[in-house]
C-alpha cells in the first residue's frame, strides 16, 4: 500500500497581513474580523487531494514574533512549501516582501522549497498593489502567485491546492515526505537531538523556547 505523504507548509510574511486567518479559513472555514494576536505556535493539519491522492498538510503559523521579525530556524526547517502572504492594502507588505525572501534564503533546508505568493485581502476597497504587481514580482522571484481573501474565501482553497500540487511536480521534494523521513535508520528522537543548534543571534536567542 502507498504510504500517505505529509508535508510542510509555512507561512511568513508581515504582521497584520492576514497569515492567521489564512489558516482559519483553509483548515476551520471560519473568519474572525478581529484576532487579537496569535499566541503560541499555531499548527494545523489538513489533507488536500492532489491527483487523486490525499496529502497532508502540516501548516505551520507563526506565534506573532515576525512583528519582531524574529522567525527563528527551527520554524523554516524542513518546510516543502512556503507561502509567502502581503496585503494588497498595505504597500509596506509589499515593499517587505524582499526582506522575507532573504530569511527563506538564509534558513530554508530545502533550496528548491515551493514558494506561493499570496495577496490577500482582494475584498478591500482600499487597495495599494495591483495584481500585475504581484505578478511581476512573483515572476521575477521565481515564485507562484495568486490573489485571495480570508474574507470572502475566494483563492484560499485554490492556493493550498496549487502549492500541495506544485510540491507533488518536484520529485526531491514530494518524495522525502515527513513519513519517509521517520523510516530513516537513525531513530527519530536523536535526529531531533542533533537538529538543535544555536540560534544565530541573540535576538533569536530570546524567542526559542517557543519552538523546542
Ligand atoms: P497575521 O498577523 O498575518 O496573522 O494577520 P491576521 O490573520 O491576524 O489578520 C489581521 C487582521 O486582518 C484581522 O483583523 C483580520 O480579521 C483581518 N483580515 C485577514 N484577512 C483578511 C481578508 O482577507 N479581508 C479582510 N477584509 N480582512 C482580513
Ligand atoms: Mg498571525
């Protein structure tokens, strides 16, 4: 029998942006108009059929600290899939993006993570970047792109879909999947030993005790 494959997916990008409500849509089918802030590791599973095949999908969201854009390490390793999220109303998300790119860039695991680009909040009035914006520099950053809102549902669905999709299409990626890892020959709980290691710097330091 074919084994169930799992796979990680994160979000980042600046507060406020909607990452939060992202993952409520998708995995609860709810919407909240005013979270207050997330407190502690957020983690859902969900599974995805792809193809015919169900996936799972850890999702990984973030406590807060990229507010104090203070992600550490452990938060980006092993991801398969990064969804990197701004806020059509905000150009400042935009304008950040660079900034996230980096730190995927300094502490992904994986060099050939997939990366979505998801604009949300489309259901605004207000907005500040064009979706041909977004477009263009998704493409310039070799990144998938698509526009949604947390609102109104519209492309949360589709974006997970297309990043389990895109993530099953690379090989090196769709086959080193949690499950398999674990049947490595070293056992689990020593892998997860060693994968500890210091935080880069002190101001990641403050901030660990969050993840392990
Ligand atoms: P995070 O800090 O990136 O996790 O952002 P949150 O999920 O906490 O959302 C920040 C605020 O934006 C909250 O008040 C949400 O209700 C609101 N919000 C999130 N997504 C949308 C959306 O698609 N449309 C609208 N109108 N508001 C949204
Ligand atoms: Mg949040």
């Amino acid at each position: 029998m074919e084994e169930e494959k799992q796979y990680k997916v994160l979000l980042i990008g600046d507060s406020d942006v909607g990452k939060t409500s992202i993952v409520k849509r998708f995995s609860d089918d709810a919407f909240d108009e005013d979270i207050l802030c997330t407190i502690g590791v957020e983690f859902k599973m969900k599974v995805v059929n792809v193809d015919d095949k169900d996936v799972t999908l850890c999702i990984w969201d973030t406590a807060g600290q990229e507010k104090f854009r203070a992600l550490i390490s452990s938060y980006y390793r092993g991801a398969h899939g990064i969804i990197l999220t701004y806020d059509v109303t905000k150009r400042d998300s935009f304008n950040n993006l660079q900034y996230w790119l980096n730190e995927i860039e300094t502490f992904s695991t994986r060099p050939n993570v997939v990366k979505l680009l998801v604009a949300n909040k489309i259901d605004k009035e207000n907005r500040e970047v064009s979706r041909e914006e977004g477009e263009e520099f998704a493409k310039k950053k070799a990144m998938f792109f698509i526009e949604c809102s947390a609102k109104t549902k519209i492309g949360i669905q589709q974006a997970f879909e297309e990043l389990a999709h895109k993530i099953m299409e690379t090989p090196s990626l769709a086959n080193e999947s949690e499950v398999s890892k674990r049947k490595q020959k070293r056992p689990y709980t020593h892998r997860r030993k060693t994968r500890i290691y210091a935080p880069p710097s002190k101001h990641r330091a403050s901030l660990t005790s969050f993840f392990f």
